[in-house]
C-alpha cells in the first residue's frame, strides 16, 4: 500500500479536465457496492441474532459481542466475567504476528541495506531474486514450508543420517512452525520498502559521522537507522497487519494450541461452529485492529513530514 | 589506517544476512521442485527421477478434477484482470490527468481499501454480502471478489507508469487539433501500453493465487487450482501435489518475470528522450 504515488505527489496535467467524475465511476461502483457496502453488512450481521447452521435472523442482539468478551456462565444467569478464550486467540494471534514481524526485520533490515548499496543493475537484480518469491502462490509457499519441516522431512532426515540428532526434531504444529511460516510468506513486505528508504538515504551523513570520529556502530544506531525509520515502519506494518489475520500459515502448519484469530473467523463460516454473527463481531474486531495500526501509522507519517 | 574497511556503506556480516534470506527464500521451493520428480509412492523416501508425477497430474484418477480447477482459475484470472485493468486505466486517467473533481481525495482511499482490509475480512464482508441478496455463490461471485481485489494491483503500476509521462506529448497534440480523445488514443494510450500490460499480469498473478476469498465465496461445487490444492493436502501431501505447486510456480514466476520485462519496455517516456513505446 505504501507504494501506491499519492494524486498530489506531483503536479498532474488536466488534459481531461470534467472527466474526473465519469471516468473514477467504475473503481468506485466496483468497490463501493461489492466492498464498503459488504463491510457494512458485515457490521450490521455482527449485531443480529444467529441461525443454527449459519445464516441469521433478523432480530437485533448483542450476543456475538457478549459471548466474545463475557462468560455469564452456561444458563447466562451468573454474574458476567470476562471471557479469555477468544481474547486470548487474539493475544496469540497479536504475538505471533509480533514475532514474524521482528524476524523479518532481523533478516530484511541487512538484506535491504546490502541490495540498496549495489551499483546499478546489481542491485536490480538482487531485488527481483527478493521478489520471486513472494509472487509464487502462498498456499505452495506454505506447503512447502510445511513439507520441509515435517517430523519426517528433508530436514530432519538430513540431521539423523548426519548424526546429528537421533530423535526428530519437532516444529510442526508448534508456535514456532506458525511464526516460521508467517515469516517465510511475508518476507519480502519487510525488504522492499526498507530497500527504498535506504536508496534515499543520503550517505554524506555517514561520512560525516565518521569524521567526527563516530564509530559503525554508533553511526548505524545514531544515524543511519533514524533516517530510514519510515521504510522500517512501513516494512513491519506491511508484514504485521497480514500476519494477524493469516489463515493459511495457522491452519496447514500449526496445530490446535496455535489456533489464530484467522482460523477462528473461518470456523464460524465454513468449519462446524456455524456462528455467523460471531464471525462477523470477530471480523469487525480484527478490522478495527488494522485500522488502528493503520491509522497510528498515517499520524507516524504526517509528523515525520513535519 | 590501512587494513581497515573504510567502505560506509558496507557492514560486516550483512552479505551472510543477504544470502541466507535469500536461502531461506528459495530453499523450501527448491526441496519440493526437486521431490516433485522423485519416482517414489512415498514423499520421504528418495526413488529415482522420473516425471511420473507429472505424468499422474494430467492422466490421473485426480486429473478431471485439477483440470476443471485450472480451467476456472484461468477463466477467472484472465477476466478479473482485463475488468480491473480496464477499471485502473480510467481511474489512473482520472486521478493523474483530469484535474480537480468532487472525491478525488476519497477516490485514493478507496482504490487501495482492497488493500488495507485483511483478506479474511473481505471473504467474510462479501459472503455475507452474497448471501444477504440472495446470490448463489458460484462460479460469479468468485469472479465478482477478485475484480474487486484485483484492482489495486492493477492500478499500482498504471498509475506509476502514467505518472512518469509528461503532459506535453498530448498537449502537442491537442495544439495540433487532436480531439480529447484521439489525444488518448493516440499519445496516452501507446505511452502507458507498457504500465498497462504489466499491471494486468500483475492482477492475473494476484487473481490465480488468491485462495482466502476465493474459498469464502466459492459454492460447494466449484473449486479453483488453490482450493483445490488445499482440499488435496488436507489429506496429506501427495507426490502429485509436490508436482502441481512445481507447474504453478513456474507460471507464476513466469508471468512476473514477463510482467517485470515488459513493465520496463520503451523506457521512461520523458520529453529528453524518444517515446518508443507504441
């Protein structure tokens, strides 16, 4: 989203100035009606009534909320309490996202820094060997992960024959599998808008903290990592805010200990709970989550500016 | 000083970081490539290379069913791109060359909202949609979804690509009483055809890999290539899928490596140099 040109970057032409309104029509019925209105169904859904087996009924109700926030017991006549079951998928779900997105800035801070600092077309081509990737389709990104980290997989068959090890090594349906496939899809979010910021950077900043007898170190921490903030931050938004709602990583290498705010969405419509109202009250929960994100984010942006 | 590395923009131990991002890029790709030729009933133990696979994913018991998923996928992907991309021209002509007009600012949030609302939200979003009007979900709704999500993939490389033409060429051309239109057709439309062929690629890869909102609003009995896969893997992992993901790979890194080439066809169109895009 970060690299979309904003209207206002440049001065535009008005060659066909009184076409505006016709010619945007289209993106705005298309996503309008098939988009904004959806949500706002989805929204209202979250407050009606639920039908065994899906579906609704059209009478208002707050229970998709209540039971996603309070326990008030099996016959919902004791005293409320707050109910973690799902607050807790939610923390996990925040938590493993975290930390994907703190991997991915541990290996996509220096890979965006050395293809930055290529000359020419060697940095053209490293970013494109960067990009591959994540254009192969992620089911077979994490199908592959899920292949390659089973009890029996490649890896551990290599480690026993070299001795290494004599039992499996287990990661498959773990936390650690799931933050291992959330960093293995979203990767590359991390290295391109990092990449950018660092081509920007300019490096009399550097020779002139050198000068004044700065240390790598010092100029890295002092200098260097301020002035590229904006692509870090866009960089760990980019790879944070898929994370959170992933399904596919959750789903095909975790297990029932790692469930995720995705799988849970997703139970509600097409697993056996059957819950729509609830699944659209999660829906609206972890929607108001990336705006949240997104908006701490645009306010980041327009103070950098200033 | 000598001796000492007094390249500042080199830091010790990023080249290792670089490569091993890159291993750990390739190298789950790579093992199943390399499995999907193995000969063996088993995907853990090693036969010998063959294309048996391969040779199972089309004439094999499961063959009907990946080949009607394939057929959807693309049917699919080829008309979402050719709608999103006919959508993300006129919206990037609006944007970029029209002016002022009412909701042009909202006009940006709402091109890239596909974008910031997390797919699950969206599958959900329009299945309730779907069903509330009573649609039956099939093989329209899926196509409708990815329209919709498509479009900003469209419109990212078309709008960059117009925003590298100056206005002058279709300011020459209506000083040379070229109607409005023929200033489009003529001047605009050649410059932007390599934007525009890349961001409908881009919008095809997008739509043919999508499997969230497809398997949402998707009926019971129509499956795309991802769904497909899915269902399969639920049971297991399948020599013959090991081959499958192979063959999607390739298109996909194909189509990309094609959209990448094409996308830097006739240059930069600026005025200092020769418009050869046409």
């Amino acid at each position: 989203m970060a690299a979309v040109p904003h209207p206002n970057a440049r001065a535009t032409s008005d060659t066909y100035i009184g076409f505006g309104v016709p010619l945007i029509l289209p993106a705005w019925v298309i996503i309008g009606f098939f988009l904004v209105v959806p949500v706002a169904m989805m929204l209202m859904y979250s407050f009606l009534t639920k039908e065994f087996r899906g579906g609704v009924i059209w009478e208002f109700s707050i229970a998709a909320y209540d039971q996603f926030f309070f326990d008030r017991g099996l016959f919902g006549d004791s005293p409320p309490t707050i109910e973690w079951t799902y607050i807790s998928i939610f923390w996990r779900s925040i938590w493993q996202a975290g930390v994907a997105t703190f991997f991915c800035l541990i290996i996509g801070f220096p890979t965006a820094w050395f293809i930055a600092t290529r000359t020419g077309r060697n940095s053209t081509i490293w970013l494109f060997l960067i990009t591959i990737p994540y254009w192969v389709n992620l089911l077979i990104r994490t199908i592959s992960m899920k292949f390659l980290i089973r009890d029996n997989g490649p890896i551990n068959e290599f480690l026993i024959s070299s001795g290494l090890i004599t039992e499996p090594f287990h990661i498959i349906n773990t936390n650690l599998a799931v933050q291992l496939g959330l960093f293995y899809s979203y990767l590359p979010f991390m290295v391109l808008p990092i990449y950018a910021a660092v081509e920007r950077y300019n490096f009399a900043l550097s020779e002139a903290a050198a000068d004044l007898y700065a240390s790598r170190t010092v100029t890295l921490t002092k200098i260097i990592l301020p002035a590229v903030k904006p692509g870090i931050v866009a960089g760990c938004i980019l790879v944070f805010v898929p994370s959170l709602g992933a399904f596919l990583a959750p789903d095909l290498l975790g297990g029932a200990k790692t469930f995720m705010i995705g799988s849970l969405i997703e139970e509600q419509f097409k697993g056996n709970a059957g819950n729509w109202p609830f699944g659209a009250a999660a829906s609206m929960i972890l929607l108001s989550l990336v705006l949240i994100v997104l908006t701490l984010y645009a306010r980041q942006q327009t103070r950098d500016q200033d | 000083m000598a001796g000492k590395n007094l390249d500042l923009r080199r830091f010790p131990g990023f080249l290792p970081l670089t490569l091993l991002c890159l291993f750990l890029l390739y190298a789950p790709l790579i093992v199943v490539m390399g499995y999907s030729f193995n000969d063996s009933n088993s995907i853990t133990r090693w036969d010998t290379v063959s294309l048996r696979w391969y040779y199972d994913v089309f004439y094999g018991v499961d063959a009907p069913k990946f080949k009607a998923a394939a057929l959807n996928s693309v049917s699919i992907a080829l008309m979402a791109a050719t709608s999103a991309t006919l959508i993300a021209t006129m919206a990037a002509t609006a944007m970029l060359r029209a002016g002022r007009f009412r909701g042009k600012s909202v006009s940006f949030a709402l091109i890239n909202l596909p974008l910031m609302v997390p797919e699950i939200v969206t599958a959900v979003a329009t299945l309730i949609f779907f069903s509330a009007l009573g649609f039956t979900t099939g093989y329209l709704t899926i196509l409708i979804a990815h329209i919709v999500f498509c479009i900003p993939f469209a419109y990212l490389p078309i709008a960059a690509r117009m925003q590298g033409i100056e206005a002058v060429y279709e300011q020459a051309a209506q000083d040379l009483y070229a109607t409005r239109f023929q200033a489009f057709r003529l001047i605009l439309l050649p410059l932007m055809t390599p934007g525009i062929m890349s961001g409908f690629l881009l919008a095809f890869i997008i739509s043919l890999d999508d499997f969230i909102i497809t398997n949402f609003v998707k009926g019971a009995g129509i499956e795309t290539l991802p769904t497909a896969i899915f269902g399969a893997v639920k049971q297991g992992i399948k020599p013959n899928i090991m081959a499958i993901s192979t063959l999607l790979l390739v298109v996909s890194v194909g189509f990309v490596a094609l959209s990448y080439f094409v996308g830097r066809m006739g240059g930069n169109a600026k005025p200092t140099t020769t418009p050869k895009g046409d």
